[in-house]
C-alpha cells in the first residue's frame, strides 16, 4: 500500500515544524538531509518512478544533486545589458516546498486472530515538479528504506517537538511506528 503524508494537515505538523533547527529539533526533510551528508542513512534513486530500492545513492556529488538544481540562464552583459552568452546557475531546493512524503507499507492481516500488521518499507519527500510555470504534479525525489533507517529515526537527532507533553521524548521513530499521522491512500498492489 502506498500513502501520502500531506504536511499541510494540521494533525501533521510535527513532520513539517520547526523551519529552522531549535534545540536540536529539525522537520523530517531536514533531518533527511543531514542523515545523508552524515552517511547515516542511503537515499535509492527513483529511477522511472522504480520504488524497490534498487540505485543507491553513494556519493556526495550525487547527495548533492539531490539538494541542488542547475539551471541554464542568460549571461548579459553589465553595461549594455545585451546577451552575450548562457551560464549554469546552481541553487539550493527549498525545502520548505516538500510538503508531501509518501510511504510505502505491507499490510498483513491475520485472519485467525483478526488483527492487521503494518510494516513500513520505505519513505519518499515528494515535491512540486513544474514545467512552463504549470504545475506537473508531486514526484518522489529519492527513497529510503525504512528498515535501515530506524536507528537512525529512533536516535537523539531525530526528537520531535510533543504537542501533548513537552516534558516527554519522542522520536520520529515513535511517530511513524505508533502511526501518529494523517494519510491518504493512492496506490494498493
């Protein structure tokens, strides 16, 4: 089952706040960030919109890429104004424009004991992908799979602000496992 996160839901502003880092607390795609350049955890490519963690991610040059655009704009000249030519522009993705993050799960359901088990297998930030201004929809920018990166949720980089209970610590570990989200459900297999 595949679902999407929509940080946009009130009830998932823990995923989505603080912006900026506050004793060391930082939002899901900015602690995904600093996993990656810290070598804690390994992004796959989604190849063809391939979710079978099947091309990792090694190097920092491709860690980078994944952060970073480059983009081709006209080089004018400072006096004249004319264009004289192109240059590469490289800039920073906004993250703040990652507002969705979809799961990818297996669901087993026990029929003796008529309980339902849910594992999550991998998670992806989605963002806004635009072509000519018009609005393409959201695409995975990379996945990671889960099973490998529960240590690194469940550890003390990964605490989240506890809107019932500042004084108890909670990880986003605790929020993916104890199911503390809202989703949507878009694709079953």
């Amino acid at each position: 089952v595949w679902q999407v996160i929509d940080l946009k839901q009130k009830f998932n502003q823990p995923f989505y706040y603080p912006q900026e880092e506050i004793n060391n607390r930082r939002n899901l795609i900015d602690l995904i960030k600093w996993g990656l350049y810290n070598e804690r955890i390994t992004a796959y490519k989604p190849v063809n919109l391939d979710d079978e963690f099947r091309h990792p991610i090694l190097t920092q040059a491709d860690v980078d890429s994944l952060f970073y655009t480059t983009t081709i704009e006209d080089d004018y000249d400072k006096v004249t104004l004319e264009v004289i030519g192109t240059k590469e522009v490289e800039s920073a993705i906004d993250l703040g424009k990652v507002t969705r993050f979809m799961i990818k799960e297996e669901w087993i359901v026990d029929k003796q004991r008529s309980e339902r088990y849910v594992r999550i297998l991998g998670i992806a930030p989605m963002i806004e992908q635009f072509k000519n201004n018009v609005s393409r929809g959201f695409a995975p920018m990379f996945w990671l799979y889960y099973p490998h990166c529960r240590d690194f949720f469940a550890s003390d980089e990964a605490e989240v602000y506890n809107i019932f209970n500042d004084a108890q610590r909670r990880t986003y570990e605790d929020l993916f496992q104890k199911r503390y989200f809202s989703s949507y459900i878009v694709k079953e297999d």
